[in-house]
C-alpha cells in the first residue's frame, strides 16, 4: 500500500503545491495502525495467532482485533491529522516543476571549487535564488546530506549542490565558473540535448530483486541511454564518481536521466518505483474482478472458519495462478527469503527457550517487577516492553521472542492468557519512533527527506498514545 501511494503522494505534492515530507512519515504511520485492526493486516498478527495455537490458545479469529485496533486506528489518524503539520518538515520534491514556468528546468550536481566566491556563505539557498536563479535543493558533503532550507550551513570547497534551474541559468553559472559540473562536460548538458529525456526519482521497494546488488550491476547500469546522476541513501548521498560499490537497500533513491521511451520499461519492472508516476501507472484491469471474487471468498472463508487461513490462502493463490491473475514466477518473488529464515529462525529460539526453562525464568523475573500489582498493570508493562524490542529487532521477531514470556506470565497470574497475547500484537506493531522499526518507516526516509528527528518528534507521542489506548481498551474488549 505504502509503495503504491508514494508516487501518488509525490504527484499530488507537486500540482497542488504542497510538501510531500508533510505526508509521507503520516501515510506509512495510517498503514501500521490499519494494520493491527485484521488478522492480515500484518504477518506479526498471523504469526502470534499460530504459536498461540500452538501452546493451546484459541486462535485469533479475522476481525478479532478489530474491536481494538479500529478504534486506535481511528484515534491515531485524527491524532496525525492535526499534529503532523506541525512537528514535519517542509521539503519540497526535487523532481517538481523541471517542464513548468516560463523554461524548462534541470537537475544538476555542482560541485564549489576553489576560489568561488560562494564559500563561505552561510544562507546558500537565499544567495542562489537572488545572484544565479537556481534553486539549492540539498548539499552533499563528504557523502552526507545537509539541507541548508532546515539548518544554515556554510559552503565550503568540494561541496556538491544539488541544485534546480533553467538552462540558460545553469550554462551562466558555469561559464562565471562560480559552480562546476561533478561529472564532467561528457556527462551532463543542458538545453537541446536533452529535448527528448527526463530526469526521473527512482526508489527501490520492499521486493525488489536488486536488494544487495550493486547499483552499477543492475539494468539501469547496463542501458546505455540511461544515465545514473546519484542516489540517496538514508542520510548518505553518492555521486555517480562514488558509487562503485554501493549496494541497493529498501527506500534508497537514484536519480537518474532517461529517454521518454525507456520510461514504460523502467515502469513495467517491479524492482523501482518512479516517485511522481500517478498518471502512467501501468494496470491491467481485465482480471481485477476475478482477482477481488478470490481475496473476498479467501477472508470470507477465514472468517467463517470453513478453513484455516494457511488453507485458505493457498487456495487463493492456486486459483489466481489458474485464473492468469499472476504468473507462478511473480508468486514465488513476492516471498522476502530474509524474513522467513529470520521467522524460522526465531521461532526455533522460542521453543529452546520453552524447553530449557528460559520462557518460566524471564516470566518470573518479569512478574517481580509487577509483585503486588494487578494483572491490568502487568498487561501495561508487557505492551511497553513489546513495543520497546520492536524497535531494536523486527516486529516479527520480537512477538516471537515475547509470545512464550506472555502466555507464561499469564498463567503464572492465574488469568486468561488471551488479553496477554492480544497485548503482544499491539505491542510489537508501536514501533513509530524510529525510521528502522518498520519497513514502510524506512521506504519513506528517503523520498521525504527525513530525519531520524523527525520520526522521534512524531512517533513518540503516537506510540506513547497506542499503547495508553491498548492497555485500557483490551482488558475492557
């Protein structure tokens, strides 16, 4: 969901004028607290579900947790409505406005050199816009990010300006020799030559096929009308000079310049995402209503219990596979090999912990932190605990983990294990203070121009509210 709505969130940003960095952190966060509201919602629902069956809990049934995350979820939107505004950062898209106004607009890195009468300026964007018309989007240094809109920074030799600006302002930039090109005349004109191509933002997804490759082997490498400017990393820039050995990772951006006829095919691959891409978004629409019969009779039939949902869904790929809604080859893409060995992995750590004792021994360390207090406020102390270790491991992992100390703690106290395991699922899914709790947090670090701030300034309060409204709505449901 968070992939498909970036380039929408991009798009938008740019014809009604407003920054996309004020919606991204938000639309990630709205995916997360939906997600806790269905059994599907997350696999760390699925997950939970399965092990408590397997230490002989009743499963959680589809629209169990519903009863507790639609009114979190709910609560926790309205919370971002009117506080995110405030607490973002206002960056504007890179890529908006190059083909508006009065001339056609570039991106282009320009490196300060020695004796430019730019160093030592310390409101570089203020002086661009007034003296050479151009626009500093961001500044590289040294391989890091600075955004000289969010903090003064003083210009300094080698510096590389990622900068915004008609032709005819770059060329005169250049020719005062007050700014140079970072890779060269060969490597970047301006004006003509550049008539039929675009310079378009590329972010890598979840599933690409890329993760770990090097950028420079993959296809946008090897095409040679294809030319790749740079590419953003968390907060590590790499200019196309520095970028031999870097190797892709979720939310990275490459900018990159192509023909218009290279676009379609850049789009038809399910390893990048163009950023700003609402209106050519390729759908096949012929399938669409059988697709939606088979994951509405897949949930109806989960719901209802005429079959376990393992079932079930195999069932739904089956058919879509018969129906051509997919190939088997995009099947068998869609599953992330890192996160099933770390689920296998972790699950097998549980049970040796349940065998050797460990489960019993943490779950009696943890209830003499609670001596004396009600289970109500045990509860409490397990959502905070969950919700802290989902944002140092994964969400997965840490309910794993946590799953075997709640149902012990439970039956320790004497109580229905149920609210406890409910409680880890809410808990391991309240990881919104760091771009690295959550895979939809770190797609959009980098297409927003984030901060670690900035997710600490937001996500906190909203994780201190989820687990408030946790821990008073699950006893009560």
């Amino acid at each position: 969901v968070v992939v498909l709505f970036i380039p929408i969130v991009m798009a938008l940003s740019c014809e009604c004028d407003f920054s996309p960095s004020k919606l991204l952190i938000p639309l990630s966060y709205v995916s997360i607290l939906a997600g806790t509201s269905t059994l599907i919602g997350t696999s760390t629902n699925i997950i939970v579900s399965d092990l408590a069956a397997t230490y002989g809990v009743e499963e959680l049934t589809m629209f169990e947790l519903g009863k507790i995350g639609v009114p979190i979820a709910l609560i926790g939107m309205v919370f971002l409505l009117f506080i995110a505004p405030r607490l973002l950062p206002a960056r504007t898209a890179p890529v908006c406005d190059l083909e508006h106004g009065k001339a056609k607009r570039y991106i282009a890195e320009l490196v300060v050199p020695t004796g430019s009468p730019l160093i030592g300026e310390d409101n570089i964007s203020a002086l661009a816009e007034k003296e050479l018309g151009l626009n500093v989007i961001e500044i590289f240094r040294q391989g890091h990010v600075l955004d000289p809109d969010r903090s003064r920074v003083t210009v300094q030799p080698e510096d590389i300006l990622l900068v915004k600006g008609s032709a005819e302002d770059l060329l005169a930039c250049l020719s005062k020799q007050t700014l140079e090109l970072a890779h060269g005349e060969e490597d970047m004109t301006f004006g003509g030559g550049l008539k039929d191509d675009l310079i378009i933002e590329l972010v890598v997804p979840p599933a690409s096929r890329l993760l770990s490759s090097p950028l420079l082997s993959t296809v946008l490498q090897h095409d040679p009308d294809i030319r790749i400017i740079a590419i953003r990393s968390r907060r590590s820039h790499y200019s196309y000079r520095k970028i031999q050995k870097v190797r892709l990772k979720i939310g990275d951006v490459i900018l990159i310049r192509c023909p218009r006829d290279k676009v379609s095919k850049i789009r038809n691959s399910t390893d990048f995402v163009i950023i700003e891409d609402i209106h050519h978004a390729m759908i096949d629409k012929e399938k669409a209503s059988i697709a939606v019969s088979i994951f509405t009779g897949v949930v109806a039939a989960a719901s209802l219990g005429l079959a376990d949902i393992m079932v079930c869904s195999l069932a739904g790929v089956l058919l879509m596979t018969l129906t051509h809604c997919f190939s088997l080859e995009d099947a068998y893409r869609s599953l992330q090999s890192e996160v099933l060995l770390l689920i296998v992995g972790t699950i097998a750590l549980g049970l040796a912990m349940q065998k050797t004792g460990a489960t019993a021994l943490y779950a009696n360390l943890y209830l003499e932190l609670f001596e004396g207090l009600r289970p109500e406020l045990i509860l409490v102390g397990l959502i905070v605990l969950t919700s802290i270790c989902t944002h140092i491991l994964s969400n997965n992992a840490t309910a794993v983990l946590l799953l075997p100390i709640a149902i012990s703690t439970a039956v320790t106290l004497g109580v229905n294990p149920k609210p406890f395991i409910v409680g880890v699922c809410f808990g391991a899914s309240a990881c919104y203070a760091t771009p690295i709790g959550y895979q939809t947090n770190l797609l959009v670090y980098s297409p927003g121009g984030y901060r670690f701030s900035d997710y600490l300034k937001l996500g906190l309060p909203l994780n201190l509210l989820v687990i408030v409204l946790a821990s008073v709505l699950i006893p009560m449901v």
